[in-house]
C-alpha cells in the first residue's frame, strides 16, 4: 500500500513539474520572441514590459503558445539573463526528472539493470541533443537543429524514460527467465 501510494504521488509530482516547467519555458521564449527587434523593451520596468506583451498577444483561441499567462516574475530580467535561464531550466529540469525516473525505476523494479538503462538513456540522449545542436550551430542551421535538439531534451524532461525502460526491463527479465527455463 505505501508502495503505491509513493508510486502515485511521484507520478502525480511529475505530471506538475512538467506542467510547471513547460510553462515557464513557453513564458521564456515567448518574452524572447515577442522582443526581438525592440531594444528599448528591456529598459522599460517589469509593469510596462508586461502591458506591452499582453497589448500585442494575438488571439489565437487553439495555440497554447499565444494564448497563455506569462509568468509574471520573468519581466524583471533581461534577455542575457532569459537566455540563461531558459538553459538553467533545461538542466536542472533534466537532473529533477532523472532523479523522479530513478526514484519510480526503483519502486517499480528494484532491479539495478533497470537504472543502469536509465543513466545511458540519459546519457545518450543527451550527447545526441547536444550534438544535433552543434551541427545546427556548424552549418548555420541553428533554428531548426535547435527544434529537433529541444524534442530529444524535452523526452529527458518527462516521465517518458520510465515509461520505455520499465516495460523493457520487464521484457528482458522475462525472456531472460523464459531462455532459462
């Protein structure tokens, strides 16, 4: 019973925290987006940057990204400092989800084999993303490298991995028992 309520209260904490820092994220690069091209954005206070935003939204009822609440704290920093933040996000929101897939991979199934699958996903994911993106950045094609990189970081940042290696590493044990018997 507190097997599964751990279980259920994990779940529930990741299904927040990506909604959370999917949210920011879109906050950030919305801010981001909306600015370029305006140099005097950044120099206004966080009050007027924020009427500014909100008076040139498009009305797009259906596109979330549009259609959103920004995240009011992040009109008090610069774009140096959004830019660093919308990468900060990334990392930490990939070491916070690799820690609750840890946590579930280890409720689940307390099989070490299982956590050592986590950690060279991870991994390898992860040298993948930064790989396409530095292909974008090498052949001037960063924009759209960037969005292919962002989807592989994006899975990182889910409960996407436990919900691949879990099924696989009970997979694996059965046709291991199965070869055996």
């Amino acid at each position: 019973m507190k097997r599964n309520v751990m279980l259920v209260l994990l779940v529930v904490l990741g299904l927040v925290g990506g909604f959370y820092q999917e949210k920011l994220k879109i906050s950030i690069n919305y801010i981001l987006d909306q600015t370029e091209g305006i140099p005097a954005f950044f120099e206004a206070t966080p009050a007027q940057r924020s009427e500014w935003i909100e008076a040139n939204r498009f009305d797009k009822p259906f596109e979330y990204y549009h259609n959103h609440q920004t995240v009011e704290w992040l009109y008090r920093l610069n774009r140096n400092e959004l830019v660093a933040l919308k990468w900060t996000v990334t990392l930490v929101f990939s070491l916070l989800f690799f820690m609750l897939n840890v946590a579930l991979l280890t409720l689940l199934n307390p099989a070490v084999s299982s956590v050592k699958m986590l950690i060279w996903c991870y991994v390898g994911v992860a040298f993948l993303a930064f790989s396409v993106y530095a292909t974008g950045v090498l052949f001037s094609e960063r924009v759209h490298f960037y969005a292919i990189s962002r989807k592989l970081m994006g899975a990182l940042q889910s409960l996407v991995p436990v919900m691949i290696i879990w099924p696989a590493s009970r997979l694996w044990e059965f046709t291991q028992n199965t070869h055996t018997k």
